[in-house]
C-alpha cells in the first residue's frame, strides 16, 4: 500500500536524518531495507523513526559483507548513506561501484556540510548547520541567546524531508532516462533553504537576525504563546486584520488600546518592532493569566482568532481533532504520528513494528537471489548477521 509500493531502497544505517528519510519512504509504501551495523541494539524497535523496515545485519568494514551489498544494489531501486565524503568510497559502496552493478540506481548522500566546501569533512550538528545558515540567530527571546529549536530543522525538515524529496525526484527522473544519479542532501542547504521567505522578509525590512525582534519570532504581541491561570500555555497567530480584530472581540480587550491606528498597522514596516508592542505583550499576557486554558479553549478555540493550546506530546492525542484524523496511532505501546501526507486512491498502510536489527536476513537475501546453501554459508561464516 502508499504510492511508492514497489519502490526498492536500501538504507545504510546511520542517525537522524537518514531514519527520518526511511521512515517517510518506508510510510509511503517504499521496501526499505536498513542494513544495520553489528551490535545495533535492539531499542531500534521502539524509535518510530525505524518502523516500515526490514532489516539485515553487515559489517561494511568486511570485503565479503560488502559484496552482499552490491548484489543487494542489484536489485535496488535507490540507496542512500550519511557517511562523511569519501568514506562509502573507500569501504567500496561509494556511487561509482554501486551504479557499475545498477545504472539506474539512485543514490542518496545525506551529510550536515555537503560533499565539497572547506567544512565538509568536519564533523557537526544540527545546532551547527542551522547555525550557519542564519536559521538559529533570530529564534529566541530578545535579549537572549539563541535557541536551539530541538533538532526539527537541521535533522529532519533540512536534512531527511530534503533527501527523501531529492530521492523521490531523481526516482521519477529515472523513470524516465532509465539512467541513475547522485543526490547531495546537505543539512545545511535545506536549512538554508527554510529561511527563503526569511531572506524575503530582510529586502523589505522586516527582519534584522536578533533573537526575539521579528514578528514571527516572538516580537509581536499578537503572535507569541502566554501563560494561563492554571500554569499551561496558549498560542496566539492573529496576523491578518479580520483575525486580529476578532481575537480582540473575543478576549474582551480594549481596540483603542490593541489597535490604535487600525488593524492593518503592525505589518507596516515603519511601524513594525515599536515599543509599545512591549507594553501590549504585558498587557495581553495579564489577561491570558485570569483564565485557565480550558477556559480560553471554550472561549476562543474553533474560531478565525487563530489560537490553539499548547499541548505537549501526551495531550495532543487526545485532541478531538486529531483523534478526529487520526493523526496518531500507537504500535506496540508506542505513540507515533501516522504516516503523512494523505492520499485519496494511494492510502498508506498502518505503520509496522520497527524489526529487530538482522531479522529479516534471510528473506532479504532470498528476494535478492541469493541461494539457500549460499545464505547459510555468509551466515556460518559471520559476513550476515543472524
């Protein structure tokens, strides 16, 4: 089931990005086979990032367990790794060796700098990628040092999400060339490439890259998370003016104090980052405060004010609107999103249990043509773990 059903990838075991791509592909209805490294731990199977796989064990250090990965390769639709430049190479799997087996191949390198520049055989984080970019310097409170936005932009929406898209494109192009290629998946590009509307906003003069200034950053009082009575925490995203105005109506506050010069003014550049955004912010976190946030659900919730309560991980399950989607699903006793983006003829299967690393070996080799008497000789012999 999903639209990549009959899509072959191989995964070389690696952090962060490189699950998150498989976990998109493999949700998608790809076969995902993770080959996973020796003494991988068998709390894989409770990582959401690892479901959708089958997985065979091979120490890529060993010539012969490379060998398996080139006939592996054979049969592949795509492949990709996280390694830093030049070593799949030099392990003998790098893109050359790969696509003399399969022309057609796909071939995926993830790595937080690229494959070329003066950084790229450094090693780093995603705090490092997004650092570079300039995504990092304008999240925060003013005033403040930066803060790291988990690892959301680095990792995953700049590295695997880009990847599995550079993936997917060069599998449709494919399609069509019969002829393969290599993707360069830099964490650093698709930071950058997040901070596109960013760039936009500094040619009109509304972003200066301080922690805590721009209005969607924290600045603005009308878009920003406050305190309730009870201690939990609203979000508020009043941006356009008909919203703004009702969030105004709704929460009872005062027009000629919120919106002296009309509701089209806080966009104005010229006005944009005043002073009295900051008496507004204390004047609207002193309202937030009298209410709990059950309360300010009933009132504002479901409504153009654009607000929403902050839920944490465990609360978010329980919204009717995601339990109206089902948005979540729990395998095996873990909670973990379901598969996204919809589709309407396509549809995704329900997510599988991560496997346990080297449990599908056999029937992996087997789809790959290898022969009974053969399996069990690469498995005596410790090239494929059992």
């Amino acid at each position: 089931m999903g639209p990549l059903a009959g899509v072959r990838v191989i995964e070389v075991a690696g952090l962060g990005p490189g699950p998150f791509c498989g976990m998109m592909l493999g949700d998608m209805g790809a076969e995902v086979i993770r080959i996973d490294r020796p003494g991988t731990h068998a709390r894989q199977r409770l990582d959401p990032l690892c479901r959708n796989r089958r997985s065979i064990v091979l120490d890529l250090k060993s010539p012969p367990a490379v060998e398996v990965l080139l006939r592996l390769v054979e049969s592949a639709d795509a492949l990709y790794e996280g390694f830093r430049p030049g070593v799949a190479e030099r392990l003998g799997f790098g893109p050359e060796a790969c696509m003399a087996r399969n022309p057609r191949l796909v071939y995926g390198r993830v790595t937080g700098w690229g494959q070329d520049g003066p950084l790229a055989m450094v090693a780093g984080h995603d705090i490092n990628y997004i650092a570079l970019s300039g995504a990092l310097a304008g999240v925060g409170r003013a005033g403040e040092p930066p803060v790291p936005p988990l690892n959301l932009v680095g990792d995953f929406g700049g590295g695997g999400m880009l990847l599995a898209f550079g993936l997917v494109c060069a599998l449709l192009e494919a399609s069509r060339s019969g002829k393969g290629q290599v993707i360069d998946a830099a964490m650093i590009d698709g930071a950058n490439a997040l901070m596109a509307t960013f760039h936009g906003f500094r040619a009109l003069g509304l972003y200066d890259d301080r922690p805590g200034t721009h209005f969607l950053s924290g600045a603005a009082h009308y878009y920003d998370s406050y305190e309730t009575r009870d201690g939990k925490h609203v979000a508020i995203g009043a941006l356009e003016p008909q919203f703004y105005r009702l969030l105004i109506e709704k929460a009872g506050l005062d027009p000629g104090r919120f919106a002296p010069h009309g509701f089209d003014f806080r966009m104005d550049p010229a006005t944009l980052g005043q002073e009295h955004w900051a008496g507004l912010k204390a004047e609207l976190a002193e309202v937030f405060r009298s209410k709990t946030r059950d309360e300010w659900c009933a009132l504002l919730e479901g409504s153009d004010a654009c607000f929403a309560p902050v839920l944490t991980a465990r609360e978010a399950r329980e919204h009717p609107h995601h339990r109206a989607r089902g948005s979540f699903v729990e395998v095996d006793g873990v909670l973990q999103h379901a598969p996204a983006p919809r589709f309407s003829r396509t549809p995704s299967a329900p997510p599988a249990t991560p496997p346990l690393p080297g449990q599908d070996a056999r029937a992996v080799l087997r789809d790959a043509r290898f022969g009974e008497a053969e399996i069990d000789e690469l498995v005596a012999a410790g090239v494929v773990g059992a």
